[in-house]
C-alpha cells in the first residue's frame, strides 16, 4: 500500500496530468478531482469528477474523498481565467473564480485536514500565478490568485506545529490549453511572448510540475508559507501578454 496519498484538482490534464504521472512513477496514490477524469489508466489513479464552480459538488466530493482515503499531500491546481478588461469585468467573474481558486480549495483542506493532523505530516499546495502581481484583462483572475497567497501563508502559520507545510507555485506563461485559450497556439503572438521572457522561451507543464515535486518531498519540511515563481523571469520584469 503507498505511504502517501496526493489529491489534485484539474488534475486530468495540463499542469496537474504532468505532476499526477510523476507522482505515480514515485509509488504515490493519487485522485484527480475534475469535471472529467483522466485519459490514462493507472492501478494507484482514481478520479472524483467534480465542477469546483458548484460549491455543494465540491462539499460532496470532499467528503467522499476523506471517507475514502487518508490524504497526505493536496495539490489545488485547477484554475480558470476568463480575461476582460475593466469595463467588461463583472463582480459575478471574481465570485466565480473566488469559489475556484480560494473557496473549492479551503472545503477540501478542511475534509482531509483531521488526517493530516493525526499524522503529523501533510503537503498542501497552491497553483498560484505570475498574474497575482498584475496582468491587463486579469481583474478576477489576479485578484484570486494574490488571494491564494494570503489564504496560504495563513495557513502555513496555522498548520506548521502539525507538520503541514503550505506553499504556492506560481507559473508565468505556460503552454497549457489555459494559455493556448488567450494566444493561439503556434501563432507568431505566441513566439513573440516566448522572445521576450528573459530565458528566452515559454514554460512547459514539467517546468511547473518540478517545483511541485519539491514542495512534496517528505524532506523539504522546512520551507512552508512561501510563494515560487516558475516564469522564466517575467516575474522580475513587466512582460505584457
């Protein structure tokens, strides 16, 4: 039976897909929570599909989840963005995406926080963005995910006398269908984007998925309440997308 037990939202595709494979590939058991479930077959891959929109689904599934399973590890990784500028942006878009990327997030922990504590150990983490620090047409996407900063370092205060770490990976552009969904996929736009980012290139889900597994690792106990910006380098620089 595995030790660990890692939970990942969006983690069907993308970003999440990438991080569930290497878990696998470690001996991790691991639940994707999803509005669909993977494409792959694995013995130690299960899948909960869930709309993280619909905060009673979300209420559902976490408890299905914590009656099921002990959790070690929690990856909040899915995310939306729907861009517009100012005068488009409606407060119905930042209580949506307030419900995916703060509230889904917080009913999850709180199901599979008593096993984290009665352990002794747990990995919460975060897909944060280099959006939080500001982006044109990203009024409730920057919003929330600088709210996932706050709500993390919060906890990482919280939970650290348990031995429950919390950080946030926040990735620049990465081409995932997120960002295909913005700049079109080979498009010169898109190159153009990859020139100007210092290393000279866009992210890939691995690039990502790296700094996850070092949040993960059972040794890296040390470090919690911290935000890790995978962006090439935009995060230093003002990089218009």
């Amino acid at each position: 039976m595995s030790e660990y037990t890692a939970v990942i939202t969006g983690g069907n595709k993308g970003i999440g897909a990438d991080l569930a494979a290497r878990l696998l590939e470690k001996g991790y058991r691991v639940i994707s929570v999803a509005r669909r479930a993977p494409d792959v077959w694995h013995p130690m891959l299960s899948s909960v599909e869930c709309d993280l929109l619909d905060a009673e689904a979300v209420t559902a599934a976490a408890a299905k989840i914590a009656a099921e399973h002990e959790v070690t590890h929690l990856v909040h990784n899915a995310g939306l963005i729907w861009p517009n500028l100012l005068e488009e942006a409606k407060p119905e878009d930042i209580t949506g995406l307030a419900q995916l990327h703060l509230g889904s997030a917080l009913t999850l922990v709180q199901a599979v926080l008593p096993a984290m504590k009665a352990r002794q150990f747990g990995r919460i983490m975060f897909n944060g963005s280099r959006a939080a620090l500001g982006v044109p047409t990203r009024t409730a996407y920057s919003a929330t995910k600088a709210g996932i900063i706050g709500m993390a370092r919060t906890w990482a205060l919280e939970l650290a006398p348990q031995g429950i770490t919390v950080n946030v990976v926040a990735p620049g552009p990465i081409r995932t269908d997120n960002f295909w969904d913005i700049i079109p996929k080979g498009s010169d736009r898109e190159a153009e984007l990859g020139s100007r980012i210092p290393v000279g290139r866009l992210g890939e889900p691995r690039d990502v998925s790296n700094a996850f597994l070092f949040f993960c690792d059972p040794e890296n106990g040390f470090v919690t309440g911290q935000t890790f910006y995978v962006c090439g380098g935009a995060s230093i620089g003002m990089i218009q997308l």
